[in-house]
C-alpha cells in the first residue's frame, strides 16, 4: 500500500468514525443507549418530540432516561415529557399512567399540577362525541375536580374549571339524548325519567330549559296535567325569554292550562326549592 492510499483509507476510516459518533440516537450503527447521557438521550427525546415530530419515539427516548438514570433530575424531567409525548401521539392510557407515576413520585413538585391536568385530559379528551361511554366523563370530572382543588391557584385551574362545566354539560346532553329517543318513539314515562335527572342534577347546564319543556310535552301525553302545568311554570320562572318556553306555553293554552305550580309531583318540589327557596 502506498503512502498516498494508506493516508486516504486512513482518513475514510477517521471520518466514518467521527460520523458514528456524532450521528443521532436512533440511527442504525449507533452505540448502545448505556452509552449516553441522560442529558443527551433528554435532549434527542426533544428533537423527535419537536423537529422530527415523532411522539411515539419521543415517549420511548423519555421513558429510557428514566430506566438509565432512575435517580438522576433528568429522570424526573423525563416523566413529565414522557405523559405529554404519549398524550400528543393519543396514547391515553400510557400518557395516564406516566402522568399518575409523576404524582405518586413527586407530589410536591412544581409539575404535579401539570401531570394531574394531563391525567384529567387522558379521559376528556376521549368525551368529544355524546354517544362515547359516559364512565370516561364521569372520570374526567373526578379527575379535573382534582386539579380544580388540589391546585386552584396553578395555571391549569382555570382551564380546568372549563372543561368540568363541558363535561358536566356532555352528560346532561346524553341524558336529553336518550330522553328525546324514548319521547319519539311513545316511551313517556321513560322519557320523563331522563328529563327529571337533567332538571334535578343538571340544572346549571345548557339542556334545563328543553328538558323542562318535554316534560310538559310527555306529561301532557299521559294526561298528567298537573305535572306538565308545574314543568310550564318552572320553565317560566327560569326561561321566560327562550323559545322553549314559548313552546310549552302554547302547548299548554291549546288545552285550556296555564303555567302553574299544581299537584304534590316531585316537579312541585324542584318548583319549592328553585322559586320559592324553600329547601325543607
């Protein structure tokens, strides 16, 4: 081998050497991930979270920081990432359990409130459609409640604060859901049963004034005047100003009644409580 050659090979031998060792973690002929740091198997996490938009790789990366350097800051670091790269790849039930690993390993944290918001989001983000199973947004209401109490002066409190009032609304609009189905098709006193849970537990949401009006419509049907003319008045009291109301009161004329609070039904009740103020 001559001089000139040796030097060549010698110099293509240094530079695929220098490649290897600057080439990113993840590539084929990289060295073992034992061989790196936690801040720098940390700070290629980030990469693939951010440039390379890979969550998926991102959340392995962040969970090896954790399993290489266990008792190291950057594990702690990681953790958090970690539920929030599972999250962003709609993992939920990992991004759930990492979050809840970063709470039972660092309560007094500063991102335990973070880590409890994404836990709450985990299930919430899961209630977009009313016909999904109601338990996730019971579970996200426990899990918000949490945030909202746990941590009320974090930044998180007040988005949280919305989106209990959103999923406190979801379940009110399943119950309307399924009360409009028995309505449609005869069913009254079922239907009846479902509007009675929105007006009696969900009376803060968006569906009250509807739901006071099929029960007029249902009452009526069944030929429970009384009933549907104490649903009217409520409706009334509350809802003057709504086309729902408007609705009922036309329903009602058309059989001779007016909106009043009549009879001992369990509507006289909600009527005592909410217009009179009368608890007991």
């Amino acid at each position: 081998m001559t001089g000139r050659s040796g030097r060549l090979v010698q110099l293509a031998f240094s530079t695929l050497v220098l490649a290897t060792a600057c080439s990113p973690i993840g590539s084929r002929r990289e060295p073992a991930l034992e061989s790196y740091t936690a801040q720098q198997i940390y700070t290629q996490a980030e990469r693939e979270l951010e440039v390379e938009d890979d969550a998926e790789e991102a959340a392995r990366l962040f969970g090896e920081v954790e399993r290489l350097y266990p008792y190291s800051d950057w594990a702690r670091r990681a953790l958090i990432m970690q539920a929030f790269a599972y999250h962003k790849e709609r993992d939920y039930e990992n991004s759930r359990i990492a979050a809840q690993r970063y709470i039972d390993f660092y309560p007094a944290d500063e991102d335990a409130a973070y880590a409890q918001y994404l836990l709450a989001l985990s299930y919430y983000d899961q209630i977009d459609l009313v016909g999904r199973d109601q338990g996730l947004t019971f579970q996200a209401l426990q899990a918000l409640r949490t945030v909202i109490e746990r941590y009320p002066e974090s930044e998180y409190a007040k988005s949280a604060i919305l989106k209990f009032d959103l999923a406190f609304d979801h379940l009110a609009a399943k119950e309307m859901e399924i009360g409009r189905y028995y309505l449609k098709r005869g069913h009254h006193t079922a239907a009846i049963n479902r509007f009675r849970v929105v007006v009696e537990d969900f009376q803060t949401t968006t569906h009250t004034a509807e739901a006071l009006y099929r029960l007029v419509e249902a009452y009526l049907a069944l030929g429970l005047d009384e009933e549907a003319q104490t649903a009217g008045a409520i409706l009334g009291f509350n809802f003057q100003s709504t086309d729902w109301y408007q609705d009922a009161f036309n329903l009602l004329k058309g059989r001779g009644l007016a909106p009043e609070a009549r009879g001992t039904s369990w509507l006289r009740t909600v009527y005592r409580q909410m217009i009179k103020g009368q608890w007991l």
